[in-house]
C-alpha cells in the first residue's frame, strides 16, 4: 500500500484540505478530518460508474 503513494498522481494527495476522505485512485486515506462513512451498495456502484478505483468515502476497492 505505502510504496502506491510514489506514483500516484491525483492531486487530493497534494492538498492539504482534500474535500474527500479516501483517494479514488489508491485508495490511502488523504483527509483524515473527514469521518470515514459507511455507504450503500447503490452509492458504490455509482462511485463505480464515475471510474473511481476505489470509494472516496470509505476506501473500499471498488475495481479489480
Ligand atoms: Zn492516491
Ligand atoms: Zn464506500
């Protein structure tokens, strides 16, 4: 999981008020100021449909 961070480039991992807890690329948690939620199957497979790798809200792997 640590050695994601070197070549992931989306950009929440540059900031430091990133408006998502999870980064939808690897998933590692970029905003631990945001309380991790507990999403529906219906908000996960529409977080699918944006071509997001992995859940924004709770980091679950959405891709495989
Ligand atoms: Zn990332
Ligand atoms: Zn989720």
């Amino acid at each position: 999981m640590k050695a994601q961070r070197e070549w992931c480039r989306n950009m929440n991992h540059r900031r430091s008020d990133a408006p998502v807890r999870h980064c939808p690329n690897c998933g590692e948690t970029v905003n631990m100021n945001i309380p991790a939620k507990k999403c529906s199957d219906n908000e996960h497979a529409e977080s699918r449909m944006n071509r997001n790798k992995y859940c924004v809200h709770c980091g679950l792997q959405l891709m495989k």
